[in-house]
C-alpha cells in the first residue's frame, strides 16, 4: 500500500499533467467532476459500512448481546 505522503505527491502531479494545456473553464469543469465522483464514493462506502454493520454482525458472543436500537439504517 502506498503512504499517505506519496499518494499526496502522486496526486499533485496527476493534477499538474491533467492541467496542462487547459483552460479555465475545463479546469473548472474537470475540478467539479472529480469532486462529485469523490463524493459518490464517499457516499457509497458509507453506505456498504452502513450495511455492512447493520446487517452481517461479526461471529462473536458480543454481537449477540448487541441491541438492535443502535443502528443506522439508511
């Protein structure tokens, strides 16, 4: 797995390459399209972690002692 300080450098540099030869507007249009798909992925692995939690419990006897009034379902 890469280290948080090299997928920052990586990042930077994907921006820089991407950039290149762009104008404002497509800079400014690209910007919006990776941030709504950061976002829809956010919000898809929230979801599977929602899911995940609410509907597979782990296979220990603390789960069985868990009340179902503490989850979230979404």
């Amino acid at each position: 797995m890469i280290c948080p300080e090299e997928l920052t450098i990586l990042i930077s540099a994907t921006a820089a390459s991407i950039a290149q030869g762009k104008s404002l507007l497509e800079l400014n249009l690209l910007s919006c399209f990776f941030v709504q798909l950061g976002d829809s992925l956010a919000t898809i692995a929230v979801q599977r972690e929602v899911i995940e939690e609410c509907c597979c419990p782990p296979k220990d006897s603390d789960s069985e002692n868990s009340s179902s009034s503490n989850r979230i379902i979404i």
